[in-house]
C-alpha cells in the first residue's frame, strides 16, 4: 500500500451520516497540513460510479459548488457527483499554491508541490476510496483558475473539465492553452468566464478566448460567458451555474432547441445521434444511464419528421429494453414494418402491442385503429 495512504488523518469534525466532512490532509509532498472538505451525495451507494469535481479556493466557491451540484443532480440535469474543496484562505496561501515563475510561466518549487499535492495524494486518495467515475472537473478563480490549465500539460490531461473563472494568465498561457486544447488527443471541456468590468488579465484572457474558439475539433467543448453585471468577485457565482449547465447538457432531456438545431440538421440516421449521446454519457461517467422516454419521444418525433423510418427498427428495440412492459416497442416496430412495406408483420406486431400497456401518447385505441386499417386494406 502506497505510503499516501497513511497520510489522510486528523479529522477535524466528521458526522458518517453527513454529506459534508471537513478534515485535516497531512501532505508529504507539501509536508504540511491541509485544510479540505468534501461532499458526499446523500444517497452514495458502492454500486454507482461519481464524477469528481475538485475546487480550489474552497473557502468561498466550495459552498457554492455543491449547492449547484445538488440542485442540478436532484433534478435530473447531471449525474451526482463528490466535490472535493482545497482551503487556501488562511495567510493568503493561494498565492504560494499557485504561484508561477514570471519568466516561464511555470509553477514556482511551492507551485509543483501543490501541484504533486492534488495529483498525487489527494484525487488517488479519493479515486481509491470512493467510486470516482473517470469524470473529473476543476474548478477555480483568478490564479488558482490559471493553476488549472497546468494540468493540461501532460500527454492526457488529468481533468476532463476546466472551470475557468476570471483567470490571472501566467506568461504566455494565452498562447500555451489553445495550443494544448488543440494539440490533446481527448474529449475536453473547457469553461472560461470573465465579468465585463475590467482586469490586469482582460486582453489577455479575450486573446486566448480567441485562438481557442478558431480550433475546430469535435473532442473539445468549449465555452466562453462574459458577465455585463458581475465583478472580480460575484462573477464566481455567476459563472459556475452556466458552467454546470454547458458541460452537463449531454445528460439533460433533449430540449426543443437541441432537437431543432442538433437533430434535425444532422445528416446522420437520427437513432445514431441517440445511440452517440449515450454513449457519450457511458465513456465519460463511467455507467450506463437508462434512456429517458423524452429523449425516445424526440427521437421518434425526428424519424418522422425526416422520414428516416430505418432508425425505427434500433428505436423499437431499445424500447423493448428499457421500456419492456409497454406499448412503446411494439408499436415503434410496427410502424417500421408498416413503412417498410411488409404488413403481415406489421399486423402481427400492432396485435402485440395492443396486448402491451400504454404509455406517454400512444394508447390501444392507436394501435386498433392500426390492426383495423391493415385488415380493411389486406383482409387480416
């Protein structure tokens, strides 16, 4: 057992039952103790996997982070998730964290520890001990913001989502970033948030915000909010509600908009969209989220609307799947064999799903008058 393990003591007040703890980390590679909480959902059970969300400055944007997080997940809008917040209020040590070399950019001596600190002692601590899906995000403001994208400088980045918020550059990093964003061979999602009101860094940041719109690569999801309204301070609160919106919108129902502009655009079989979709959501948070029945509502709505009646044959039987006491994959299929040309099968299957339960808007009145208008038009 690696000797990080022995390392996690000094429990400053610790509740099983709650979902907040708050605990003292005796680091070996900063060989000093460390202020860090954590969120647990309520329901944390060893047979789920959770994204993990890691925030520096946890003194202000921990609070912050978990109430968007169980706001959104109690809604259905992301999958739960653990939140890990660093503290580094106390003698303004987020500076010394995260401090950089003027000259290079890179991390001061102090700045690499941290750096070893978090990838090394205190996300291996949680991955091992807890269910971490392969999703992870981080989160920051200011300098800890531009201590994030050192991550991305490694063959892999560590973090699969940066939020970025108002970010204090270190040298050249409006150049080093859209580089490595373009250079990464992995699905990234990157959140830079800047308030309108002007900073040291605002050029910089617009510069940056820039070259990294130009990149056009489907791996990467990039995203950039400005805030009329906001300062230096509130645009933490701001930003991290949109933030949680962008990047979790793949595990959201389809909304009317992305039917319009997503799916019905797209010259793609309209179940790959669905099929991609959750296959998305499968690599990223490392388990399979059962299908919601908008999302079959859309998607046969969009097989309709483009005639793509072969999508209905994979559509019915995922319905069978996930929706296996009702009407809903039968009727689908017979439909398909319907348009298909081939209505013995497509009478058949109607007579299966009358037998079937109803479901969302189709009823057994709807499949009736189907087996009635096959056996007025071929006599079954």
């Amino acid at each position: 057992m690696k000797n990080w393990l022995f390392l996690f003591v000094g429990l400053i007040c610790i509740n099983l039952g709650a979902q907040v703890k708050h605990e003292i980390f005796e680091s070996f590679k900063l060989q000093e103790r460390r202020d860090v909480s954590y969120y647990f959902p309520e329901d944390y059970s060893e047979e789920q996997k959770y994204p993990l969300i890691v925030v520096l400055d946890a003194q202000y944007l921990f609070d912050l982070v978990v109430a968007n997080a169980k706001f959104q997940s109690g809604l259905g809008r992301m999958p739960e998730a653990i939140v890990v917040g660093v503290h580094q209020g106390e003698n303004d040590i987020r500076w010394e964290d995260c401090d950089y070399e003027e000259a290079s950019g890179l991390p001061t001596e102090k700045g690499k520890m941290f750096y070893e600190f978090l990838g090394t002692e205190l996300i291996p601590y949680l991955a091992t001990s807890y269910n971490v899906a392969p999703f992870k995000m981080f989160i920051g403001h200011d300098i800890t913001a531009n201590f994030g994208n050192f991550f991305l400088f490694k063959d892999n980045s560590f973090f699969n989502s940066y939020v970025s918020i108002s970010p204090v550059l270190a040298t050249e990093m409006e150049t080093r970033v859209p580089a490595r964003l373009s250079a990464l061979d992995q699905v990234i999602f990157y959140n830079l948030i800047l308030e309108k009101e002007p900073t040291d860094d605002r050029q910089r940041i617009l510069q940056m915000n820039h070259s990294i719109k130009s990149i056009n690569k489907e791996s990467l999801h990039y995203f950039f909010d400005e805030y009329e309204d906001a300062d230096h301070t509130s645009i933490a609160a701001y930003g991290i509600a949109k933030a949680f919106d962008n990047v979790f919108r793949m595990f959201q129902p389809i909304s009317p908009k992305e039917y319009k502009t997503e799916i019905l655009t797209s010259d793609e079989p309209v179940f790959t969209y669905l099929e991609n979709r959750y296959g998305m959501i499968e690599q990223l948070f490392g388990f399979e989220k059962p299908v919601e029945l908008n999302d079959i509502m859309a998607i046969y709505a969009a097989c309709l609307k483009k005639d793509d009646f072969e999508s209905l044959k994979p559509l019915a039987e995922l319905c069978k799947k996930e929706f296996p006491e009702t009407m809903l994959g039968f009727y689908f299929e017979g439909e398909y064999y319907e348009e298909l040309g081939e209505p013995k099968k497509a009478f058949k299957t109607f007579e299966k799903a009358f037998q079937m339960e109803e479901i969302d808007f189709l009823t057994k009145d709807m499949a009736l008058e189907k087996i009635d208008a096959l056996k007025a038009d071929f006599g079954y």
